[in-house]
C-alpha cells in the first residue's frame, strides 16, 4: 500500500490496510457526502458516519473515506495549510454536517479556515483526509508528518491510541 506522508519516515508497526465496514449510504443518496452536480438540489452537509477497522469503529465521511485528527490541534482553529493541507486535505463541507451511523451529532460544527471555506469539525477538532486513503480503509493513523501526529478518530471524539 501507499506510505503516508512525504517524509519518508518508517510507518508505525502494526499498520495495515483494511477494509472498513460498508455503512454509509451510496454516493448517489443524498447526504452522502457527495456532489451530485444537480444545482436545483440545496447545498448539504458532509455526512460523518462510523465503520469498522484495523483499529476499530473510527470515523468516515459520507464516501468512506478516513478521517483524522491532527494532534498538533488543540482547539478548532486549523494550523494545517500549504504543504499540509495539500497531503493532508480538510474535510469541507458547504453547510452544517450531519452524522449518520455511530457518528454522534452533538459532537460535529464547523470552523472557517483563511479561505472563507468551512471545515467540519469532531468534539472541537478539525477533521482532515490523508490524500491518498482509498475509500474504506485506514492508512494513515499514528503518522508523525507536519510537526505532529495524524490519527484516526473513534466515535466519541477519543484519536485511536
């Protein structure tokens, strides 16, 4: 599989890729995190949804893609921009996010990042993909890239230990 990261730093024992649980809706459904492309339809929210891992329950977007938290964040405000949000891009949404499966709504909102968009935020985090995740699978948890840890996120808002 892919390495995570550019910097050419070993990846952590134990990690392996495996297929996540099919739980989200299909692509086509609406509120599945998708872009239909059909400008009639109102804007809606990335969905945050939950499935089965190497790791356990973690968290997923609507498409099944993992989602991270950057340890280096502390608090909603984003430090990851340039170089870091192009390896590790923020999970965007164009309205208020939904949670769908284990995913627990209470825990989702939003930060504006410098560019005006909005990122989703868990439990106050910022969520971000790592760009070269296929759909379903976990590659990336425990990564240390861009001053900080990347780790998968369980569904009470705890990074995987």
């Amino acid at each position: 599989f892919a390495a995570c990261g550019s910097d050419d730093e070993e990846q952590p024992a134990g990690q392996t890729a495996a297929p996540a649980a099919e739980t989200s809706p299909p692509a086509d459904q609406p509120g599945s995190g998708s872009d239909s492309g059909n400008p009639e339809q109102p804007a809606t929210g990335t969905t945050i949804t939950t499935a089965d891992s190497q790791f356990g329950d973690v968290i997923f977007d609507g498409d099944e893609r993992a989602i991270y938290y950057f340890d280096k964040e502390k608090t909603s405000e984003s430090e990851c921009y340039g170089d870091c949000a192009v390896a590790w891009p923020p999970v965007l949404t164009d309205s208020d996010p939904s949670a769908d499966g284990g995913a627990q709504g209470r825990l989702l909102g939003t930060t504006e990042r410098r560019d005006g968009s909005l990122q989703v935020t868990y439990d106050g985090r910022p969520l971000y993909y790592y760009v070269d995740d296929p759909a379903g699978v976990v590659l990336c948890h425990n990564v240390a890239e861009f001053g900080g840890l990347w780790l998968a996120v369980q569904p009470d808002g705890a990074p995987v230990p």
